[in-house]
C-alpha cells in the first residue's frame, strides 16, 4: 500500500508514515521526513518562546517558595538554620508519601502550590535537609533526641 504526502508530493510506502489514532485512516498525513522537518523547524522556531516560559515558571516557581516559607517561619523549625537553600517543606505526621500521592503532587514546586491553595495547613513545618533526612531516617533528628535527654 502506498499514501501520497500532501507536503513533499511524494508517493511512499505506507511504513513511510507514522500512525495516527487521530485520523480516519489511522495514518499521518505527512511523511515521516516531512513530519519531522515541520517539528525541528518549529522547535527552532519557537525557542525564545520556550525560554521565556521557562524563566518565566522559575519566577513563578521561586515566588511560591518564597510565600510558603515565609509562612512557616523561614528557618528549620529543629535546628533553625535559615539559609534558604537549605531548607524544605516536612509533613510533620511523616505522611508526605501519601500526601503527595492522594494529591498527585510530583515535586516541590507542586507542594508550594497546593500549600498556597489549601491556605498554609498547620500539619507542615520548615526544616533543614539534614534534619529531615535524620527525621526520616531515625523517626527523630538528633537536634530533637538532644533535647530529650536534656529535659
């Protein structure tokens, strides 16, 4: 069997063409030279596009962060480290795996944004990395034990 492409005028078999659900025959109109030459001229095209929504959603990405932190205090609530780049968001009840799956939330950026939209929740706090791996990893950081022990 064989299809003509409407944009190079060639007739070619049809393993030449991609499949497509999306039309009757179930066969890309184009070619697959054709269909891939339209794609890289588009893609080149369109890259200033494509970097400017890119800085654009880092803008937007860093100001969330920045909102939901300031929330909840900008310092690790264990150990009060403040650098920024140090911190993170910690479900305090450990139950961020479930949290983030019931919600479908993949990275931070979508916690920062369901944050936001859910009004700050209480059951969140900042901590540092290293004391939320120790938390995660011992069930308590060893800021917190030392704390204990001292009491």
């Amino acid at each position: 069997m064989e299809k003509t492409c409407p944009q190079c005028k060639r007739t070619l078999p049809i393993k030449n063409f991609h499949r497509d659900n999306q039309t009757k025959s179930g066969i890309s109109c184009w070619c697959k030279k054709c269909k891939l030459e339209a794609c890289n001229n588009r893609y080149r095209n369109n890259k200033t596009v494509r970097l400017n929504n890119s800085i654009i959603t880092k803008k937007l990405r860093d100001k969330n962060r920045d909102l939901v932190f300031r929330h909840y205090g900008n310092k690790c609530s264990c150990c009060g480290e403040s650098t920024k780049e140090f911190l993170t968001i910690d479900h305090i009840n450990n139950d961020g795996a479930n949290h983030r799956r019931e919600n479908g939330l993949r990275g931070g950026g979508a916690v920062h944004r369901w944050l936001i939209n859910h009004n700050f929740p209480e059951d969140f706090q900042i901590l540092c990395f290293n004391c939320n791996c120790a938390k995660y990893i011992y069930k308590i950081c060893p800021h917190k034990k030392k704390e204990l022990k001292n009491v």
